[in-house]
C-alpha cells in the first residue's frame, strides 16, 4: 500500500434532526481522524440550536462549533474528527440541555 493510500481519510456523513429541544439522537460514532459531515434539520420554528462538538461536558475545549441557525432550516456542517480515539460531547450551545456523546472509534 503506497503512503498516500494509507493515509486515505474516511468521511462520514451523519443526520441530525432538532425538534421540541431535543436531538434526533444521543451518540455520533465516527472513525478517527474521518471528515464528518453533518446534515443538521432545526425543526423548531422560530428557535435557533446548533450542534457543536466539545472535548468533554464542560464546554470548555471546542473540536467544532457549528453555526447558530434558526428553524426551520436545514445546514450542513463539515469538520474532522479528533485523532485520538475516545469519549467526546456533542450539544447546542443555545439550549445546552441538548447533549449527547460523540465517540470517536
């Protein structure tokens, strides 16, 4: 396999709904390292959400910050994913009750 093959980036496109403030799903599992496209539909009229990955709960370390997009609306996000496999936290930072886990395999 040459080196340019084994580098080859996987690309994942995951959709993601909000509706009544909640996400269409509590865990994003994607490959390390994937380009991840997101198909974000915010089904609540006159609401904004969006979906933002973070390093872990606190919100303190972002991987990625989509933009802020009042419904309805559909968007399309596009990011990649942390090398490090692990546990990471995915919410809306307007309603942070809005939450899951983004796992990185």
């Amino acid at each position: 396999m040459t080196p340019e093959a084994a580098r080859a980036v996987a690309r994942v496109t995951v959709a993601i709904a909000a509706e009544n403030f909640g996400f269409s799903t509590e865990i994003i599992t994607v490959p390390a390292g994937a380009e991840v496209t997101i198909e974000f539909d915010n089904r609540d009229d006159g609401v904004p959400h969006n979906v933002a990955v973070y390093t872990d709960s606190s919100a303190a370390e972002a991987i990625f910050v989509g933009e802020i997009v009042t419904g309805p609306v559909r968007t399309t996000y596009t990011f990649t994913a942390p090398e490090t496999p692990g546990n990471y936290f995915f919410r809306c930072d307007v309603h942070p009750a809005m939450h899951g886990a983004f796992i990185v395999a």
